[in-house]
C-alpha cells in the first residue's frame, strides 16, 4: 500500500506546475514583446490584406509563435527557420488534407500528423505548426495560396519583429544552434561526446540546443565549485605554526632549518609581536650568487652561507639582509578561493596566514592550496 501510495504521488506531482524561473523583468519583457509582435503583424498585414484578395490578415496560431519567439528566444522550436518553415509548410499540408480528405476529423488528425512528419524531417519543428495544419482544415481552407497569405506573411513579418526587440532587450535572436567542430578534450570533465551520448539515449525532443545544454551543465559545474570552496576558509587548508626565523638569524641556520625540514620558505616575524615582517626563500639565496655560472654553485652556497667571523663582513650574514619586505599575507578567515589569483597569477608560493592580531598563525603553499581542490574535486563538500 505504501509503495502503491508513493506512486500515486509521484504521478500526481507530474501535473502540477514547477516554479517560474524567471523574475518579473523577463515576464515583462516577454509579453511586452509578444504584444507588439503581433501588433506589427496584424496591422501590416490588414493593410496588405485587399491588395492580394484576402479577408484573413491574421492566424490564430500566431500567437502561440509569439511566445515562443518573445518568451523562449534561445529555444530550437523559436529560431526563424522553424517559425517559417513549421507554420507555412504546415499550412501546405492542411491544405492538400481538406482538399482530398472528405472526413474533416480524419483530414485534420492527417493533417497534423503529416505536418509534425515533415517538420521532423526538414528540421523546422515548431509547435504552433501543428494548430496551422488544424486551423486550414477547420476552416476548410483549400486555396494554397493562404499558405503564403496570410500564414507566411504573418510569420516574415513576427520572426523581423523578433529579431529587432530581442536584439534590443539583451537577448540573442536567431539564436545559434548548430554546434561548433567538436574539439574533445581530455581534461575536461564533461566532453561533447558525452552530451552526445546522453542525448542518444535520452531519445526525446528537449526544447534547448545542445550549445546551450553543454554551457548550463559548465555553469552549474562552476558554480557548485565555487560554493564549495567558497566556503573553505584559510586556517582550514593551512599548515598550522609554520617554521620561522627572525632577523637576525644566520643565514647558515635558515638553511640548515629549510634543508632539514624539507621546505621552501621561512616567514622572518618579529620576536615580541610574532607578526610578519618578511619571508625568505630558496630563491633569496640563490639570488645573491651568480648563476649564470653553474659550475661550484655547491660550494659558492655552501661559502655563502657559513657565517663569517670577522667584525666587518662583505657579505650578507643574516636573514633580515636578503628577505623580501613585502610579504603577501592573508587572514585565517579569509575565503581560501582568494589565493587562486595569487597562486596562478601572482607569482606566489607560499602565503603567511594571520589571525586578527596580525601575528602568524599558519602558512598555505601551493601543495595545500592543490590539495584542497583535489579533495573538493574527487569528493565534492569535502573541506
């Protein structure tokens, strides 16, 4: 009973509407479009209508074109060739049904089956078709000429309407369809032929491109890493109490400490406050020897830093003498996400993380900053 009574829900629900996913500017901007879309067929159209012998000026099916074409601008079933091609040749079709089909039930359910077949077949589907094949049959329309007036007509002059009110409130019309050359990459994680795949097996008319499909799962994909990671902050992803000298370490020591601890940077903070007043690197030392000459770089490091034991020194001796000043410091609270620049653009390998008092409380390198998107990547909400 419960299984039967669940499945009952589940087939009420499929009749119930789902929320609008638009706001109440594109509702405007839609019926808005749609009004005057009909209002520049219509009445040029009524104009028109005694110089080619025609009492109609106006089809009904117009209108559900309409809000295809105002309302769902990027749909397949909305672009120019269908709104053309799906209600004229439709029109065609209806036509030849009334003339050689005596039963008007039986001519209208041809009429529109036969309609729905040719749009399928010259890639024009358009729903609105379907009405305009009904419509000439109901009306018992048998000139072929009402195809091209008003039908025709009428669809030129929605589809010119379109073109310019969607291009002028922001929205793409025609909108592109065809797919660009298929570049299938193997780092990415949703590939063209994956789409394709999809697509075969889903095996239904869906009402939006394959372009567009494709960019909506990228978006989506996008945006649910950036809330993830978005709310990972910096003392998360930080190694904890990193190793620091102060200014006046000896140089040997600072090396000794970055060899032995298998590390790349020390952050230089002062000795009361533990806040950042500098950072040295491997690069800090080798900048100050020649490189350009390979040969002995061993022993010209190892000369470098031993510490001299003379009153006076033409060398540096400590580590307030070769740090870089400015330091690229970063709050424990601060959105781990932020680094990103620093990392890939700045030039940055290691960030000094502070508290609130501005003393140092961790460090993120770019093997922390990795392995926090890796683990977000293969276990998505993991911090």
């Amino acid at each position: 009973m419960t299984g039967g009574g669940s499945r009952f829900r589940g087939w009420a629900r499929a009749w119930l509407p789902g929320r609008p996913i638009v706001d109440a500017r594109e509702r405007w901007r839609a019926l808005a479009g749609a009004a005057l879309g009909i209002a520049f067929a219509g009445l040029v159209c009524r104009l028109l209508a005694d110089s080619v012998g025609s009492a109609v000026w106006l089809i009904a099916p117009l209108g559900a074109s309409a809000v295809l074409v105002f309302a769902l601008p990027a749909s397949p079933l909305a672009q120019p060739w269908p709104v053309l091609g799906g209600n004229t040749l439709s029109a065609v079709v209806g036509i030849a049904c009334a003339r050689w089909i005596p039963d008007m039930a039986w001519a209208g359910a041809m009429a529109v089956g036969a309609a729905i077949g040719l749009m399928f077949w010259l890639r024009c589907l358009h729903p609105p078709g379907g009405a305009s094949a009904l419509l000439v049959v109901l009306t018992q329309t048998t000139d072929f000429s009402a195809a091209l007036f008003p039908t025709l007509a009428n669809s030129v002059l929605l589809v010119l309407a379109g073109v310019l009110y969607n291009t002028l409130t922001g929205r793409q019309y025609p909108h592109v369809q065809l797919a660009p050359p298929r570049q299938d990459s193997p780092d990415a994680r949703v590939n063209p032929i994956d789409i394709d795949a999809v697509l075969a097996r889903y095996n239904q008319v869906i009402d939006i491109s394959r372009n567009d499909l494709a960019l909506l799962i990228q978006q989506t994909e996008n945006e649910a890493f950036r809330r993830s990671i978005g709310a990972v902050r910096c003392e998360e992803i930080m190694s904890p109490d990193p190793v620091t000298v102060r200014f006046g370490t000896s140089l040997q020591e600072a090396w000794t400490l970055m060899h032995s601890k298998r590390i790349k940077a020390l952050p230089v903070i002062d000795r009361l406050s533990r806040r950042v007043v500098g950072i040295v690197t491997q690069a800090d030392f080798f900048r100050e020897l020649d490189l350009k000459e390979p040969e002995g770089l061993r022993s010209r490091l190892r000369d470098f830093v031993r510490s001299t034991r003379t009153v006076a020194s033409g060398k540096p001796e400590v580590v307030g003498q070769i740090m870089t000043r400015q330091v690229r410091v970063a709050s424990a609270d601060r959105p781990a996400l932020d680094l990103m620049p620093l990392f890939s653009e700045g030039g940055h390998h290691h960030i000094p993380i502070i508290d609130a008092e501005r003393r140092l409380v961790g460090m993120v390198t770019q093997s922390d900053f990795v392995r926090a998107l890796s683990r977000l990547v293969i276990a998505p909400g993991a911090a």
